[in-house]
C-alpha cells in the first residue's frame, strides 16, 4: 500500500489527461496542469496569477456569446454555497494566442468543484472541462446528425438558463431573509441597570441566512430575560421560524415561573411550528438584587459567565434535548449560579465556537480565554473582541448571534 505522504500530488495534477484548474475564491487562476495549457494554446505565465475575466475574457464583438460570464457566475456560486455545480454543456469562445482579435469559436462541457480548508471554509475553486469542439462540429454530411446535435446545443442552452434564473432566485431568497431577520433582530431598547451589547454576524461568503436569535426583555419586577437560539434551516424559512420562537419567548419569559418554564411553553408552542423541531436555546433570567442567574437550557451551548477576576464559569447544570426532541412532555431543568458586581454575561450561538472535525471543547476553551483576555473591557468592547479572536479570517460557515451583558 502506498500511503499518501509517498504520494507527489502535483505530478499526479500535471499528468491528469483532462484539462484541469485551480482557482482562488477571487477567481484569480491559482494553477493549471499541462492538459490545459495545451487545450487553451497558453503559457504558464499568461494564466496563473490572473483574473479569469483577464485571460479569458469574451468576445467584445459577439455579445451574444457568454461563456465567460456564466462559467463566472458558476464558479461564484460554488465559492458561496460550497457545493458542486456541473453546468451543461455551452460555447466559450478563445481568442487566438497568436492572432490578436481573432477568435476560436470551442463548446465546452464543465464541472466546479469546491476544496475545503480544515476550518470548513472553501479554499479553492477546482474546474474540470471537457472540449467537445470536435463532437459539435462532426456533422459528416447527415442532416439527422445536424439536426440532432442542434437539438442537444439547444437543450444545454436551455438547461444553462435555466440554472441560472435558479441561481437568482436563490439569491434574492437570501436577500429577503437578511433583511427579514435584520428586522426582527434590532438593537434591544437600553436596560435601566445594565448595559448591554448584541451582535449578528451572517455566515461568510453564504448564500443562506440562518435561523440564529438573540433577545433581551425587562420584566415587570426588575429582572431582565436574555436569550439566544437557533434554528435548524437556513434561508427564508428559518428566518420565519426564528421569528415566531423569539416571540413566543419573549411573551412567555413575562408570565412564567422561571427560564425552565418558559422553555418548557416554548417547547409545546414549536411541536404546532413547522421547521422548529430540533431548535436549541437558552434563557438566563438576571436578578439584580439577589445577584443571581437562573438559566435553563434547550440544548444550547452553554452560557459563560466571566467574574471580575477573569475566572469563566459555564452554565451547563440544566441542559435539556432540544425543543420537540421529545416524543412526550418533561419538565425541563433550571439551575442558579450567583454573581458579583462587575461580572459579565455572554450568550451566543454554535457559529462562535465550533469548527468542524474539532471537539467542542477547544471551542469552548477558546472562549474562555478570549473572555479572560478581555476582562474589564465594556460590552461594545468585549463583543467586538469576541468575534475577532474567535472567528477565523476566512470567516464562519455558521451564523453567530452574541449577547454580552455586563451584571
């Protein structure tokens, strides 16, 4: 068995017999191997290290002729969502590398790849092409060969337009749902005796919101409810659900017995809720007189409470299943962990702290050090700083809703 450090991967990418590429998510050509060179008649250095639209750009004077544009949009569309795209088969003229102005007309039959770095963000675009110049050009004097492979050109072209209004659609979805979900998550009215900071960052690069929500209500008798959740989902549906649960919290939080309570409500409310089964959240209830934190928890990261003198407690002791995870109805669990003055409260979703194929722990342990770093530092502050130590550069492939309240 060979194993794969004895592997020489570029040799294997040059020696591919299909033309191959490597794209930067800025669509900068990052590689190419030999087969694409040769189908392309270009050097290695009139390709890699520019933009796709600079080395293959369309044909200024056929306009109707497109390839660049939609294998542009193809490629974006996989940068954004992290998923294959295999566009049908449609023409990309090629200018002449010796013969300025003067173009080739070539058909083309792709498929773009995504390829992850270990945070789970895509890193690389690969594009694999097939030339079937020959194919759609090989008529050998048969009217039905001609009449079929105009057919089929037809049909790609088709299909292609198709994909496309698809692609625009999805993304005006996306657009709706961010602006729906930035409606329901304002900016919560100034507590009288805390100060307060909320944060909503969407995933980067994604075509989808999610379903993740902050909240904070000031009760009757003086105690302030702040809650997060998040919602299985993504786009415009989960926004819809997001914002029904939220509500429903915030109503129940006024008239329960406690957090436990109020999840408990939640919980029946979500079973009559389509999308809303396997929500997690979490609700602190802060009294400010007794300096104390009751908090019950839907199967949610837990809360961390950062004490004056930097020490980071997690609120884990009444973690339940998420809401509707059971076939039958429990009450849920609440406990209470005391506070000082000058602690501080965070709240957040699963986009801060977990990355994929890493254990929750070294989130969590990120966390509380970033907290303790930042200790004595306002909301606004703390919010900001959270985020930037705990978001990789090339961003989150999860939403991150964050509340920070200083007790």
């Amino acid at each position: 068995m060979v194993n794969a450090s004895e592997i020489d991967y570029e040799a294997v990418f040059q020696a591919l017999p299909r033309a191959v590429a490597l794209f930067k998510t800025d669509l900068v050509y990052a590689d190419v191997n030999e087969a694409f060179l040769r189908s392309m008649g270009r050097a290695r250095d009139q390709v890699v290290g520019r933009y796709l639209h600079d080395a293959f750009p369309d044909d200024p004077k056929n306009p109707a002729v497109t390839g660049m544009r939609k294998l542009q949009a193809s490629l974006r569309w996989v940068a954004a969502t992290g998923e294959r795209d295999a566009m049908t088969l449609h023409r990309y003229d090629v200018e002449y590398p010796d013969r300025t102005g003067v173009w080739e007309e070539r058909y083309w039959s792709p498929v773009n790849v995504p390829v992850f770095d270990p945070d789970g963000r895509v890193a690389l675009l690969l594009h694999l092409e097939e030339d079937i110049t020959e194919l759609v050009r090989t008529r050998g004097g048969k009217d039905r060969a001609s009449a079929l492979e105009a057919e089929l050109y037809t049909k790609a072209r088709e299909l292609q337009e198709v994909n496309e209004r698809l692609r625009e659609a999805h993304a005006s979805e996306h657009e709706v749902a961010l602006s729906l979900q930035e409606a329901m998550l304002p900016t919560p009215a100034p507590l009288r005796h805390h100060h307060a900071a909320v944060r909503y960052r969407p995933a980067a690069g994604a075509l989808n919101v999610c379903g993740d929500w902050y909240d904070l209500v000031e009760l009757l008798d003086g105690r302030i409810a702040v809650a997060v959740g998040d919602v299985v989902g993504c786009g415009l549906a989960a926004a819809c659900v997001m914002g029904q649960l939220r509500s429903a919290l915030g109503a129940a939080s006024h008239i329960a017995d406690g957090p436990a309570q109020a999840l408990e409500a939640l919980g029946l409310y979500a079973r009559s809720v389509d999308g809303a089964e396997s929500t997690t959240a979490v609700l602190c209830v802060i009294d400010g007189i007794n300096r104390a934190i009751a908090y019950s928890s839907a199967g949610h990261p837990p809360p961390a409470l950062l004490h004056p003198d930097g020490t980071v407690e997690f609120l884990d002791q009444a973690t339940d299943p998420p809401l509707g995870a059971r076939p039958e109805h429990r009450p849920r669990p609440q406990a209470e962990a005391p506070f000082t003055e000058g602690a501080t409260l965070v709240l957040y979703t699963d986009g801060l702290i977990e990355r994929r194929r890493e254990d929750i722990d070294v989130g969590l342990n990120r966390l509380a050090n970033s907290l303790a770093d930042h200790r004595g530092t306002d909301p606004e502050t703390l919010a900001d700083a959270l985020l930037d130590d705990l978001t990789p550069s090339a961003g989150t492939t999860d939403d991150t809703a964050l509340v920070v309240i200083r007790l």
